[in-house]
C-alpha cells in the first residue's frame, strides 16, 4: 500500500465500530484498496522503489522503466 500525500479520513468500518466512540473517524496513514487516491500512491512507491534500485524511468513512457549493465537490459512495462 503507498503512502498518501493527503490527509484521508473515513468512518469507521462495519464490525470495528469503537463502543466508546462510535462517531470517531479512522485518519489513513497508508492507501486502502478501493480509494480513489491508491492508484496513484502505490504507482509513486513503486516508481520511488525502481528508481532506487537502478532503473531509469522512460521519458515518452511514464510506465516503462528500463535497466542496462553491459549488454543485459531489463524492460519493465508497468
């Protein structure tokens, strides 16, 4: 799950409703599945990851990342 960049809040979830504190919403320190913004989060990550490791980002390909050693390259279409 990426991190997000926003502050994110949503009600609590069905079946872990806090008794004490029914109305208190859940502040998201990482994307969840189903948010709009969670694409885009874990794309970052992933880019941010690749990046560290050696790969290079396309500049006509925002989804394509690429890796050269000699005469090895890796292609990666994400």
């Amino acid at each position: 799950n990426g991190n997000l960049s926003e502050t994110i809040f949503m009600r609590q979830p069905p079946g872990y409703t806090d008794k004490l504190f029914p109305d208190h919403v859940c502040l998201l320190k990482r994307s969840l599945y189903g948010l709009k913004q969670a694409p885009r989060a874990w794309f970052t990550r992933l880019h941010t990851f690749l990046l560290s490791i050696g790969f290079q980002a396309s500049k006509t390909d925002v989804s394509l990342f690429y890796f050269s050693q000699g005469s090895a390259s890796v292609y990666l279409l994400v």
